[in-house]
C-alpha cells in the first residue's frame, strides 16, 4: 500500500511537471497591423485547437515604429513581466523604406534595445520578426516602392536582413501574402482603407506564425475562424508555403516589377 502510494506521488509530480514546461508564453509586440482583428488571441486560438498549451499576451501601439516604440515603458515592463519563450517583434513597414541612414540611427539601435531586454529576460528565448505586408497599391512617395510587389519585396529583404543580424527568426507573412494573391486574386486580405488586414488576412498571418513558431503544419480551424471564408485554403497554402523554405531565397532571387 505504501509502494503504490509512492508511486502515485511521483506519476503526479511528473505530471505536472511536464504540464507546466509544455506551456509557452508568447508576447507580441507591434502596432495596430498586430492588435487589428485581434490576432494574438486569433494565433491562440489556432495554437490550442492544434494541441499547444499557450499563454498569449501583446504590448502594442498604433501607428508605431521600432523607434518609436523603445520610448514606451510599458513595453519593458511588458518584457520583464514573464520569462516568455516567444517574443513577435513588429514595427512600421515603413522602417525599411526610409534608406539606410534611419535605419542605422534609428531602427537598428532601437531593435537592439529591445533584444538585449528580451534576452536579458530570457536567454532562451525565440524571437520572431512579423515580417509585414505591403500597401495594397504599395508606397507612392517611393519610387522603390511603390507597387505591392516593389514594396513587399523590400520589406522582406530587409526583414530577412535584420533576423540575421540578429540571430532571430522571421515569420514571412509578406510574402506569403504576396504569394496568396498572385494564385488567388479574388482573395481579400487587405481592409478597404489597403494598408490593413482583413479579418482573412489576419486569419492568414496566424496561421503563418503557427507554421514559423512550431514548424510543423496546421491541422484544425478552430471553430471561432471556421466560418471566415476561404479559411481551409489558407491553412493549408500556409502549411505549404512556409514549411517549403523556398521562400527565403525568393527575394534574392525575385525582381521588382
């Protein structure tokens, strides 16, 4: 009776053990190209209907830079708050089109500034650059970017450039946007206003962030985003698209039109 009673003592504690290491914090950080249609809590819910034990939590600002948002406290009370296991950094897609004098006075530092105090915080940690889309018409005033293609192509250069820099990982929604709407140009991931996303594009972005974080696809819709149109294609273009890899040599090898 003692040995069972023992034995039960340790199944328990084991148990909870592995329960308590399987769930992930995830912290998002960005502006309002993250907190519209609430994507982290959409990304959550994907994540858990797919088996994942997270805790998903954002720190966000709209109309806000990399630059920009160093000078927020609360984003580093944010940081400090947990030891989190994900960190999703996004800024303004207009960080990378502003040439290479602001982005080594203004956005490299200010990216490192965050990194140090995310690793600092964690050393573990996975961070994950929200690789964002282009406008829908691209950036007129920028000539190098002034089409969806031009502009997403230099975002995601940039992006790809930046992770490396930093030892970090990149979650290619640009251009696996750009890749959607070039097999399905029906497919309406911008909102009317042609910067932000759809409640598809962020479904789209979600399911984006899943493939990265785990890199492995997704399997079920939950049913809060069952009924979102197109949502079953998009899972499963995802699943394609960023577990084939091929993406991260497109921009190298792709030219702006």
């Amino acid at each position: 009776m003692k040995i069972k009673f023992t034995l039960l003592l340790v199944i328990i504690f084991l148990t909870s053990g592995v329960s308590s290491k399987e769930v992930q914090h995830v912290l998002f950080i960005g502006n309002s190209f993250t907190y519209r249609n609430h994507l982290p809590k959409m990304f959550g819910e994907l994540a858990k209907s797919n088996g994942k034990q997270v805790d998903v939590q954002w720190n966000v600002r709209g109309k806000t830079s990399f630059y920009q948002h160093i000078g927020r406290p609360e984003l580093f009370k944010a940081i400090q708050w947990k030891k989190w296991d994900i960190v999703v950094l996004q800024g303004s897609s207009r960080d990378f089109l502003k040439g290479d004098a602001y982005l080594h006075k203004r956005t490299l530092p200010a990216i490192r500034k965050m990194i140090r105090a995310i690793r600092e915080r964690n050393p573990d940690v996975k961070i994950v650059f929200y690789m964002t889309w282009a406008y829908k018409n691209g950036y007129k005033p920028i000539a190098r970017a002034n089409t969806f293609i031009k502009m997403t192509n230099l975002v995601a250069k940039e992006y790809l450039e930046v992770a490396k820099l930093f030892d970090a990982s990149v979650a290619p929604v640009g251009l696996f946007w750009k890749n959607l709407k070039a097999k399905n140009p029906k497919i309406k991931l911008h909102q009317p206003d042609r910067g932000h996303p759809s409640k598809l594009g962020s479904f789209a972005t979600a399911c984006c962030m899943y493939c990265t974080f785990y890199e492995e696809p997704v399997q079920k819709i939950p049913l809060t985003q069952s009924s979102i149109k197109y949502a079953d294609y998009i899972r499963r273009s995802a699943n394609q698209f960023v577990l084939s890899n091929h993406w991260k040599t497109e921009v190298l090898s792709s030219k702006n039109k």
